[in-house]
C-alpha cells in the first residue's frame, strides 16, 4: 500500500494509477475499433457538429484519451472516451442492400 500523495514513477497527479477508469460503453467500443475508422460524435458539453466527422486515429487504455483527426482540415483533436455520449460508425459504403 502506498502512502497518499506519493506517485509511483511516470505518473501523474491527473493521471495516478487506478483500476480501469474508461467504464462506459462507448470507451469499451472506441478499445477494438479500427484505425482510420469515420466516425461522428455527441459530446457532453456539445461541442462538436452532428454532421462532422472524423478519423479515429488511436484509443489510449491508461488516460482514456481518444484521438481524432478532422479530415478537412487535418487537426488532431483529443478527447476523453468518458466524455462521448453517442459517436456513430460511418457507413462510407452507403447503406446495405435490400433483401
């Protein structure tokens, strides 16, 4: 057992070791997907456009940092997966056929 305040190396105070703090749902999802994946994305404080989308480049598992590029522009944004309340998967194939 450590004693409070006291980090172990490498670590932060933001960012001292815990159990796994990515919990919800969406973090679990961002985990396997696959680089270069279109996705859009609710955010908690709105921020970003319904109709925007961007590239999944990465998922960090230690911060739950996800990290996204705007294709129209190549900015890289960085977000907490706890954070997203909806992200959908683009569908760049359009939609499946009809049965």
């Amino acid at each position: 057992m450590r004693k409070k305040g006291l980090l172990d190396k490498g670590e932060t105070a933001r960012h001292a070791k815990k159990e796994n703090k990515c919990k919800s749902c969406l973090c679990d999802l961002l985990r396997d997907l696959e680089k270069g994946t279109l996705i859009r994305l609710a955010f908690l404080e709105d921020f970003f456009e319904a109709d925007q989308e961007y590239r999944f480049v990465c998922f960090e598992d230690k911060t739950c940092c996800v990290t996204l590029i705007d294709p129209t522009d190549n900015n890289v944004f960085i977000l907490d997966c706890n954070d997203l309340v909806v992200f959908e998967i683009v569908n760049v194939n359009g939609p499946a056929p009809a049965e």
